[in-house]
C-alpha cells in the first residue's frame, strides 16, 4: 500500500476525530447516534476517541495501515449496524436517521477500500448505498439545504436541487457500474466544494454548535470519499502495469 495522499488526509482526519472527542468530551459526528440512557456510554465515547486515533496513526505507516483500516472497518461496521441501521429501522419514515446510515457507510467504504484493495466491490457498494440518502435528504429538507447555498451563488433552490439529485445519480452511478469513476470522483469533489464554499466561511464567521457539527461531518465525509474516488485511479494504474 502506498502512502497516497487520499490515505494520510483520511488518517490526519481520524486522529482529528478522536482528539476532538476528547476534548468535547462527545462523540463526534461519525459516532454520534448513541442514547444518552446507554448503560456505559462513557465508556464507549472514549473508546470511540481511542480507535480513532490509533488507527489514525496506524494508517500514517506501511506497515500497521492494512491492520488499522481493518479494526477501523470492522468497527465502523459494528457501528452502522447496531446505531445507525438500528434507529433507521425503527424510525424508517425519518430521513435523517437513513441520512446517519449513510454518513457510516460511506466511511466504512473507505476503511475497506484502505483494508484491501482487491475486493474493492462491497466498499463501493457501500459508498454508493450511502450517497442517494443525503441526495434525499436535499429534497426532503429543502429549506435547511437553501439556507447553507452561499448567496453569491444565487438560485439556491435550483442548487439544492441539482446537488441533491447529483448525489442520487452519483450513487446509482457507483452501484450499477456505469460511469462509476466519474460519479465517485465528482460526488467527491462535490462534497470537498460543499466543505470549502458553505461550511469554511461559516467557520470563520462563527458557527454555532450545529454548524460546527456539520462543518466536522462534512470535512470527515470529504477524506473518505477521496480515498473511495482515488480507489479508481489507482485500480486503473495497476492494470496499466500489469499489461505492460
């Protein structure tokens, strides 16, 4: 495994995670969904913080990164399936709760696509699986999604929904096979711009304890969908040297 930047900005952005749970004393963003009335919960917020940094910090090395990706994958699965699955089903009618769905899957992508570079199928799968929620989430939510279009864009309703349906197609692009880089690679950069263009300026200006969230959310969400979107490049580059 080679030391691509996709990879260290996804590790720098787990340590991140982990530190941050640490001083907020909270889960942050990719771990959040946990009740309050959990019996041990404490526990689990700074074991969170903990998997979060060592796997970090694993990734950083050749020689732990397939090791790390793999506690981080397994764990982020555990995740999706006992918090986030969990709470979709028992609320399906709440988009948010598919939405958190697929906030994890889309990590979880990246921790296999980073765990084993063969069977690259089942992450994007998940990847793809966890995209068309946040592109329903844009319609769902319109007037939430309106408000973050930075003005001097204009048309915010039209964006909203343009971005909303571009993730639907992103994903059913990654799932069905067809035109699957391109989507991974333009959901990617669409969720970097979304990082830069709405959240950046928020931060600067002040955000509240939901923006800063968000802002968090969205930074996590970009180095993960840069590792799945490089996945593709690379696949392609050692097929170029395996032919010759």
């Amino acid at each position: 495994m080679r030391a691509r930047a996709s990879r260290l900005f996804f590790a720098l952005t787990m340590i991140g995670l982990g530190i941050l749970g640490l001083v907020q004393r909270d889960f942050p963003p990719i771990w959040s969904g946990v009740a309050k009335t959990l019996p041990g919960r404490a526990v689990l917020l700074y074991l969170c913080a903990l998997v979060s940094v060592l796997t970090g910090l694993g990734l950083l090395w050749r020689r732990t990164a397939v090791h790390s990706a793999r506690v981080l994958l397994i764990y982020l699965l555990a995740w999706l399936v006992l918090f986030r699955f969990t709470q979709a089903v028992m609320h399906p009618l709440i988009e948010a709760t598919w939405w958190a769905c697929g906030d994890t899957a889309v990590m979880a992508a990246a921790a296999w696509i980073l765990y084993s570079e063969k069977g690259l199928r089942p992450a994007r799968v998940l990847y793809g699986l966890g995209l068309i929620p946040f592109g329903i989430a844009h319609f769902v939510y319109l007037q939430n999604t309106v408000v973050d279009v930075p003005h001097w864009l204009g048309w915010p309703v039209g964006w909203a929904y343009f971005t909303g349906a571009a993730f639907i197609a992103a994903g059913l692009g990654v799932l069905t096979g067809v035109q699957a880089r391109l989507a991974a690679v333009l959901s990617a950069v669409m969720i970097g711009l979304f990082t830069v263009l709405v959240w950046v300026p928020i931060m600067i200006a002040g955000p509240t304890a939901f923006q800063f969230t968000e802002f968090v959310n969205s930074w996590a969400l970009t180095a993960a969908a840069w590792v799945v979107a490089d996945s593709y490049r690379h696949q392609r580059q050692l097929l170029v040297s395996d032919i010759i």
